[in-house]
C-alpha cells in the first residue's frame, strides 16, 4: 500500500476544505455533515474549478455556472444541466491520519 496522508483526523471539521495536488490533478478534501470526502477540483459540466464551491444541506453548488451535484453521490441534482458525475477519490484511514492509497 501506498499511503498518502492528507490530514490528520484531528484537523477535520464540518466546513473543512483543502485542494491538494495528486499527480498532474487537483482533488479538495472536504468534509460537510460529519462525512469526508476527495472529489476531483474541476466541475464535470465544463471543468471549472471547485474549490470556492458552496456547500449547503449536501448540495455542492459550482461557482461557474450553478449547476448543483449531491454530494452523497456525486449525481447532479437536475440531469437536465449536466449528464456526469462528480470524480471522487476512496478516502482510507491510518493511524490518526486520512489519505489515499495510490496503488488502489
């Protein structure tokens, strides 16, 4: 395995983000509603950065054009705006750390 950590545990809060570079991409750590998530900096509608995304009741809103996406899922919440998923990344734990597995 081939952790990366990204954060201690300690660190995370409701409202928490942080964009990390992971090869040649860009991902946010993010956690809203006690869940944690690494979703992929750019908006799958026309790639527009995420990271000054609003976050609201599990609804990620993009600043460019407004489409919105659960966060749960990653599915927007009108299809008709956007046909595609948000990109994620599986978090894994270790130790007082959360992080990637890049051999995942």
């Amino acid at each position: 395995m081939a952790f990366v950590a990204l954060e201690k545990l300690h660190q995370l809060y409701d409202g928490y983000r942080q964009v990390f570079r992971i090869g040649r991409q860009e991902w946010i750590l993010l956690q809203e509603q006690g869940r944690t998530y690494c979703i992929a900096n750019q908006c799958p509608h026309l790639q527009a950065p995420l990271a000054q995304a609003s976050i609201a009741n599990n609804v990620l809103r993009c600043p460019a054009h407004g489409i919105e996406f659960d966060l749960r899922s990653g599915m927007p919440v009108n299809p008709l705006s956007c046909r595609h998923a948000l990109s994620y990344l599986p978090l894994i734990y270790d130790g007082n750390q959360i992080g990637l597995d890049l051999n995942g």
